[in-house]
C-alpha cells in the first residue's frame, strides 16, 4: 500500500502544471516517478514470490522450528500456562462475585 501511495503521489507530481514550466523539475519528477513504478514492481514480485510461488511464507518458519524444537516447546508450554491462566481467573471472578462465606473466602484464597 506504501509502494502504491508512492507511484500515486509522483504521477500527481507528473501533473503538477509547474512541470510544464520548468523542465529541470519535470526532469526530477520523472526520475522520480520512474523509481517508484520500479519499487512498486520489486514489492509486488516480493509479494507474488512469497505466497504464490511458495503457497505461504510459512515454509521456512516450519523449517526453523524444526531446527529448534526446544522453541517450539517453549511456545507450546507458554499457550498451556496463558489458558491455565484464564480458566483460573474466570474461576476468581466467580467467587469474587458471590457472597463473602467461609467457604467462598477460602475457595478464593486457595
């Protein structure tokens, strides 16, 4: 979207009628405007080559967490703890929503 906003802004450049009357400045708005048409050419090929050719980018990711699976364990164990997590604190906040008891108090303590 960067790229495109680029090529949109040098060809309103192009446009500009002070290019008409100065031709050292159409001459820096060409230049330019041709450099963001081929930058916007080079991301789309990026683009093209990352998800079409390859069918995603995930391919070399895949090949990098096999390379460290302790990784991948860490990440795993992390998304454990995060839902251990949330179910223990959904539990606190049902007891912090009931009356105050003996038994709820000590419920919410452990």
């Amino acid at each position: 979207a960067m790229s495109k906003s680029a090529v949109k802004i040098s060809s309103d450049l192009l446009s500009n009628p002070l290019c008409e009357q100065e031709p050292s400045f159409l001459e820096m708005v060409t230049a330019f405007d041709t450099a963001m048409k081929r930058m916007d050419s080079f991301n789309q090929e990026k683009v093209e080559w990352l998800w079409l050719e390859n069918g995603s980018a995930g391919k070399p990711l895949k090949k990098f967490s096999s390379v460290f699976p302790s990784l991948n364990m860490a990440v795993k164990r992390r998304e454990q703890t995060l839902q251990d997590y949330k179910r223990l604190q959904s539990k606190v906040e049902k007891y912090e929503e009931k009356e105050r008891t003996g038994p709820v108090l000590a419920k919410l303590h452990q």
